[in-house]
C-alpha cells in the first residue's frame, strides 16, 4: 500500500486536450481582422481544426519524439557507396506531413493564403519549431523562383503542393518538393557578398556547375536549394536539385551536423559542392536582388515563429498559475504573480497583432503596404525576436521549478527562443537594414508614419512616443550608433498603435503605459499596480 507521502496534489493538469486556436483570442481576433468575410467561416473551421491537432496529446508527443530523437547523418551505405542522407523520427516526417497538409507551404496558390498560413504557423510552432524550417524556407522560394517564369512554371506546383512526399527522386515525379537555401559561408556569416563558391557555366544555357562549401544549409534532405556563389558577372542565385532528372544524384556531400542549442529535430548542414550542377535564377550578379524576397519571407516567419514561442510558453504559465495553490490562494490571483503573467501576456499578444498584421500586408501586395514591409519586417524581426528569450525564461520560472525540468516542454521553448534573432540575419543587420530603408525608400517612411498615425489621439503615451520618435527621424547624423535604439523604437510605437486600435481597452491601456510612456522596470512583472492586470491575464488564459 502506497504511502501518504506519495499522493499527488497541487499540481496543474497537463494543457492538453484543448483547441490552441480558439483558446488564443488576440490570434482569432487577428483572422476574423484580416480576413475576407466570404473566407471566414472557411478560414476558422481550417484554423481550429490545426488547433485542435495542436492542442491533442498525440501531436504534442510528436513534437517531443522529434526532439528527443534528432537527426544522424549517414555519409555512406553498407556497401561504401557515398549517400549523403539524414536520417529523421518517425515524428518528424509526421509533423512535416501535417505541417504540409495544413497549407504552410500553400500561402501563394490560396485566396487569404499569408494571413491563414501566418496563424497555421503560429499555432504550428508550437508543436515543434524544428519542423517549419523546411516549412518556411519551402513557402519563401517561391517569390524568388518568379524571377524566371519557366523555373517558376515547373516548380511552383511542386512547392505548392499539400502532399509531403519525403522520397529523394526527381522532382518531375513528386505530388510535391521541399526547399532548403544555402547563403552563409564560413569566410563570410551575413555578408554573403564575400562567398567564394564558384559558377563555372555549362554548355547548355543556364546551367553551371558550382564548387565550394556552405557552413549553413538547413534541412538538406530538401528536393531543392537556392545558392549564392559568384558567377563571371558577380554574385548570382542559383537552384541546386537533390536528384537529377536521370534519377542521379547531385554533388550534395554533407560533411556534418551542426550540433545545436535548440532546434533539435531539425537538421543543419555544413555542405560541400564539387561540381554540382545547377540552374541559373535571376540574371548573373544579381544575386542579392533575386533572393531578397525569399530573405523577406523568412524574416516574417522569424515574427510569426517567435510569437508562437511566446504564446506557447505565456500559455503554460497562466495555465500552470491557474490550478497550483500557494500561501492559501492560487498563483494567478496573487497580486505579484498576475502583475507577472500580465506583463508576459502584453508582449505575446503585441507579437501576435504586429506579425498578423504584417502578413495581411503582403496578402494586400499594393505599393503603399510593400513600402510598409521595407521597414516594418526588419524592425519587428529585431523586436520581437529578442523579446522572445526573455519572455519564455520569465515563463519558465512562473512554474519554479518544475519549469526547469524537460517534462514540462519549458526548457525546449527557452533553448529554441534565440534562433529566430539569429536566422535570417541578427540584431545588427535588421537595423541596419532599417536605417537603409530610412535613408533610401522615403515611401518606406511615410507608410511607416500613415499606418502608426491611424492611431494618433487615442492615446497621449502613444502620441508622445510618436512625437519623440519624429525628433530622433530628422535627427540622422551618427544615426548607425544608435540604430538598435531607434529600430526599437520604430517597433514598439507600430505594436503600440496595432493594440490601440485593436486590442482590448485593458491590454492597450497597459501595453502603452509600461513600453511607451515608461512606466515599468527592467523586468516583467514591473507593471503599474492601477492597471485592469487580471483582465489581461484572463485573456491570455488558454481554454483546456
């Protein structure tokens, strides 16, 4: 007969058996915002239904499988013949089909196609963060390709596609492809300008074959990569088949797997190229300028990752707050500890807003809102990115200790939250990247300005925080030292305005009073004690 001392109380049930999407309602109320009426019923179904797979104990045991089980690398068969495979989970190649299916690699070919695929990767994130890798790189190709209709003709269908097919065959035989890209060397990091894979053209027109190595190349089991290396006329893109058309395969030689952080599942490649034969994207030399869309593409889903980490972890706090009891009350209506979740659930949800947003930008593709997207992407990329480190520790320890043990899921959300702010270039380079769009696209700026000034006097804090920030904008000698501090800037009055406009009276009030009339500490939990904090809190609260 078991002892006393071994009957469990005051412990949380585990959140599962819940729909991730319904129960998330500043997500919701992004859709039912971005959405066309005549989709909405169409989206939501789509969208609860992902949520639901979200929320059920067998998907989020998938996602930890792939986890505990990462990728090995097979350089060679039995027999010594050189093969270059990765072999994956079971777990993973489900996730990957579910992520497939749900139309995360489907946003160009549907109507409504970035602002539904932007919630699905949200939610998706979840789940596994390693598995949208290929997910995000796959959706971010297809830009680029449209550089050159034919490649454009013959892939686009493929990568399209709803089917996962994971066999490494020609692509011409595939229900659908997944992509890779491989930009960064070991010479260079960010500045891809420095590559020396070379492009020696072939006879045929628009074929070359490329030597040199790549430190970087993510889920190198893909069907296909898009490459940089410098052709006679400059640096230039190219895309790289896994297997020829004669069933052969390319010169893809892997000589290892990065060990990670986080971002366990998935698999990261130093790849060697001797020889290996491509195809031509864009014009030769214009290899930047054909790529920066897919960059683009993969900076938001950087956003939309993020805020999915953020959900996911302010999620369990309150979840966890919710049932555990502590000095004679639950956690969630102790005053420090509801000033706590507030403080994590207005972050999360100006994450959530600010990257719906942006994808209802590039479904609408008119002038004004590109010129919007020229600053908005890399400032909210540095942004959100960065908060998302603190956000999922901070909700860590709202679970003491058992936030700390692997069990809970905690620990992969905080080994995972730094990826984003290095993917697809880090801090730095996302405000660079900002100041160039100031100094160079001044349609940038006055779409910037338009779409935050839809908020002007709803709010003083928000109509100071913009006046400040238009001193700082005609100020811009010696501006790079303090590039960060003005991309921030630029970013939080774009969240400020969003949530004005859009978010609940309580979480307005209390986001434009801690980030921008400052009004709060260095830390969460920091938030005026006047404020509507168990409002807040119960909105973030997940329906189980």
């Amino acid at each position: 007969m078991a002892g006393s001392t071994h009957t469990v109380t005051n412990q949380p049930p585990p959140l599962v058996g819940y729909d991730a999407f319904t129960a998330d309602r500043a997500l919701t109320a992004a859709v039912d915002r971005h959405t066309a009426p005549d989709l909405l019923d169409e989206v939501r179904d789509e969208l609860a239904a992902l949520g639901r797979a979200c929320g059920s104990a067998q998907v989020q045991e998938w996602g930890a499988q792939a986890n505990e089980n990462p990728p090995a690398l097979r350089t060679h068969d039995r027999h010594g013949h050189r093969i270059d495979e990765v072999d994956f989970h079971p777990a993973w190649h489900r996730l990957l089909g579910k992520g497939v299916s749900a139309g995360l690699t489907a946003a160009w070919s549907r109507p409504g196609g970035q602002v539904r695929r932007a919630a699905a990767f949200l939610l998706w994130t979840q789940v596994d963060a390693g598995n949208l890798c290929p997910l995000s790189m796959t959706h971010a190709a297809v830009p680029a390709l449209r550089t050159d209709p034919a490649l454009a003709a013959e892939w686009e269908p493929r990568l399209t596609s709803m089917v996962y097919d994971r066999e490494l065959r020609p692509a011409r035989l595939k229900a659908g492809a997944l992509f890779g890209m491989g930009m960064t060397e070991k010479q260079g990091g960010s500045d891809v300008r420095a590559g020396t894979t070379a492009a020696r053209p072939l006879a045929e027109d628009g074929t070359y074959e490329l030597t040199g190595h790549k430190w970087f190349c993510s889920a190198p089991m893909s069907d296909g990569f898009l490459v940089l290396a410098q052709a006679p006329e400059g640096l230039t893109c190219f895309l790289v088949p896994r297997v020829l058309e004669d069933g052969t395969r390319n010169v893809f030689m892997i000589q290892r797997l990065k060990d990670k952080l986080g971002n366990r599942s998935n698999a990261s490649a130093e790849v060697e190229l001797d020889g290996t034969w491509a195809r031509r994207v864009g014009e030769e030399g214009r290899g930047v300028r054909t790529i920066i869309e897919m960059v683009a593409a993969t900076r938001l889903d950087c956003v939309l990752g993020s805020a999915g980490l953020m959900r996911q972890a302010v999620a369990q706090a309150v979840h966890h707050c919710t049932y555990r009891e502590a000095f004679g009350a639950k956690l969630v209506d102790k005053p420090l500890m509801r000033n706590v979740l507030a403080d994590l659930a207005l972050e999360s949800e100006a994450a959530t807003t600010l990257g719906l947003r942006l994808a209802a930008a590039c479904d609408d593709g008119s002038e004004q809102e590109r010129a919007l997207l020229r600053i908005a992407v890399p400032a909210a990329k540095y942004w959100v990115t960065k908060r998302c480190s603190q956000v999922t520790v901070e909700a860590s320890e709202c679970l003491g200790g058992n936030g700390y043990v692997e069990e809970s899921g905690m620990p992969r959300l905080v080994r995972e939250s730094p990826l984003n702010s290095i993917w697809e270039g880090a801090g730095n380079v996302q405000a660079l990247d900002v100041l160039r769009a100031l100094q160079r696209e001044p349609m940038a700026l006055n779409a910037y300005l338009q779409e935050v000034g839809k908020a002007r006097g709803a709010d003083h804090r928000l109509d100071a925080a913009i006046k400040d920030l238009l001193t700082e904008l005609a100020d811009l000698e010696g501006v790079e030292g303090r590039a960060r501090r003005l991309t921030e800037r630029l970013a939080l009055v774009l969240q400020g305005s969003l949530l004005v406009r859009h978010a609940t009276p309580e979480v307005a009030d209390a986001f434009c009073a801690a980030r921008l009339g400052g009004d709060s500490g260095a830390v969460f939990g920091t938030l005026p004690h006047s404020l509507d904090l168990a409002s807040v809190v119960e909105r973030a609260r997940p329906e189980s």
